[in-house]
C-alpha cells in the first residue's frame, strides 16, 4: 500500500483541468492559387472547420491567421487579449463557447493555426473522447481543402492548476491522482496515437511579493543578481535533493515554452522564452535566466520529467517530489503558506504530424 500511495499525489478538489488541441498547416502558394484572394482562402477554411466542428460537437473553436502563438488559460469569464507574439484566451470549460476567426484575413498568412477548447464537465476523464473528434475533424479538413499537401502539426496540451497551499488557507478536501502517461490513457479509451512525442513537466510561479523582498533585498538596490542568484542556488539544491535534473529558472520578464529538443530548439523574443529538453537523458540540463538590472514580478520554475519517471501507474510519484521541491524552497524564503498562492501547474503534452 505504502508503494501505491508514493505513486499518488493528492491535489485539492478545486484545481483546474485545461485542454487544449491546436494543429497547425503552412499554406504555400499552390494552397492560395486555388482561391481568388487570402480573404477567400481564410474564409473557406473557417467555413469548412466550422460545419466540421459543429457535426463533431466541438463547440469552442479558432482559427488564428495573425502569426501569433495562442495561450490559454482559465478564467471565470471568457477574455481574448492580445500582444504583439501572442493571443492569450481565457475561458472556463464549462460556460464557453465561440467559433470566432482572429486575424486579418486579407493577409497572407506564414502560419494557420486552428485551436480547439475543451468544453464540458470532467475535462481529463473525456480527453480521449476529446482528441478523437478533433483528430477526425483535422482529417476530413485536409481532404475538403484544395492543394493541401503540407502535413498539419497537432499538439494536444492537457494541464491541471491548483495552489499547492490550498490546505493551508483552510480547503481540506483533495483527491489521488495518478496522473497516467497520455497515450496509456488514450489507448486504454480506444483512441491510439500515431507516432509521437510526448513531454510532461511542472511549473510552479513564485510571486515577489513586498515580504520577499525586503527580507532578500536591501534599501534602494539597483543590482538583483545576487538576489536571483541566492533563489536559484535554493532552487537548484532542492531538486538535485530529488534528483530532477531537468530544470528551469526564469526571471527575465519572458514566458516560459517548455518543448521535446527532437522537436524544438530553445529560443526566445521579446515575450517567449522556449526551452528545448530532453527526456531520455539523464544528464543535467539547467537553465537559469535572469537580468540582473530588472526587478519582475514573479519567477517561474520548471521541472521536466524523464523517462525514468514514467511509471506504469503514473507520473504521481514524480509530481510528489515536485511538491516537496515547491515545499522546501518555500520554506527558505519564508514564504507565508496561509497568505501566499504558489499556483502549480501539471503538463502533459503530446505531438506528432497528421
């Protein structure tokens, strides 16, 4: 029994599950030269995804032809804001639907990207049922679409987010998960995955809140090198404590992308900081990125799985030494578990070309 529990991590009942499905195509000149304009070519595609979409159920749908990564994200009302790299979309599985085109669709695009929300209740015990019809939609498109011969990149992304100090703040009631490998689960529900890639990680956001920085900071300081320096160094020592050698301090005001290297290499712009890793190597692959002149308002963390981490049972025991990582670097900054959030969030991710 003692066994079984390791392989368990028991998350509050009120964490957040998210899924999300976006394929990807490169339309090149033979795909626009069966259409008048780009304005024709956009609206076929999102007049034929559409119907598609509406046959299969899925009810919450974009199409992106404005170069620009999607981020999503829960929240209790439904928001689409945008930045010059990203489109961020708030929403909660449960209320909201759209089928909504982003972008100027009288320009060419580089890239068409087609996102498809989740919706409903119990999102991870419906998240085969929910690749199935996205995968059958995707399939179908390519034949309807003229001249597509470009292979679509698909990337089901599945997280849950929950504080991890939430018992502390008074919410007792929590539930064992196992958190089982993607393609075990989608295979066990009777949807089976072309070859693929799958990565899975944590990350955790420390706030820098007023507290934290006038215990780690003096009066008027200007240089916060040492200050990140001194949390990385915790950082570092508590997941070699661990042994999780994939790892990823980011303090540089960018948000983290965390991609397989067979399939991504790191890279970064003004907003997005991709890390590139590796899951079969064992090997230590840190990152540490910070900009000793900028103050931000929060850290993000990462922490990778490898191959020595999946489990026939599951990833539990992994996200539980994850927890105590959080725990132990909290507990040496003094971080106040009754009146901080420290939101934590599980990754599981999946790739491959239809």
């Amino acid at each position: 029994m003692a066994s079984q529990n390791q392989h368990r991590v028991y998350i509050p009942t009120n964490a957040r599950a998210n899924q999300y499905i976006l394929a990807e195509f490169k339309p090149d000149e033979d795909f626009y030269a069966c259409f008048s304009d780009y304005a024709s070519a956009h609206q076929r595609i999102v007049r034929q995804l559409f119907a598609l979409c509406d046959d299969a159920e899925l009810y919450n749908v974009h199409v992106l032809v404005n170069d620009k990564l999607p981020i999503v994200r829960f929240h209790e009302e439904a928001y689409c804001l945008e930045t010059k790299r990203q489109q961020l979309f708030f929403y909660n599985p449960r209320y909201h639907e759209a089928h909504t085109l982003h972008g100027d669709d009288t320009q060419k695009a580089r890239k068409v990207r087609l996102l498809f929300l989740a919706t409903g209740e119990d999102i991870r015990a419906h998240s085969a049922d929910f690749h199935s019809r996205v995968a059958k939609v995707l399939t179908t498109l390519q034949e309807q679409l003229p001249n597509q011969a470009q292979p679509f990149k698909v990337r089901d992304h599945q997280h849950l987010t929950y504080d991890i100090f939430a018992r502390a703040k008074g919410f007792k009631e929590s539930y064992g998960y196992k958190l089982r490998a993607l393609d075990s689960r989608y295979e066990a529900r009777g949807c089976p995955l072309p070859e693929h890639r799958d990565l899975t990680y944590a990350r955790f956001t420390l706030p820098l809140t007023r507290a934290l920085k006038t215990q780690l900071l003096g009066n008027g300081a200007t240089d916060f090198a040492q200050f990140y320096a001194r949390i990385a160094d915790a950082f570092v020592t508590a997941c070699e404590a661990k042994r999780l050698p994939r790892r990823a301090m980011v303090a540089n005001g960018r948000t983290p992308l965390i991609r397989h290297r067979d399939i991504d290499t790191s890279a970064h712009n003004e907003e997005l900081e991709k890390l590139s890793f590796l899951p079969c190597q064992d090997k230590i692959q840190n990152y540490v990125l910070y900009n000793g002149n900028q103050l931000v308002q929060s850290i993000d963390f990462v922490i990778v799985a490898g191959t020595e981490d999946r489990h026939d049972m599951g990833y539990g025991r992994f996200m539980n030494q994850v927890e105590s990582v959080i725990k132990s670097l909290c507990m040496e900054l003094h971080v106040n578990p009754e009146r901080q959030d420290i939101n934590t969030r599980f990754y599981q991710h999946l790739s491959y070309a239809l």
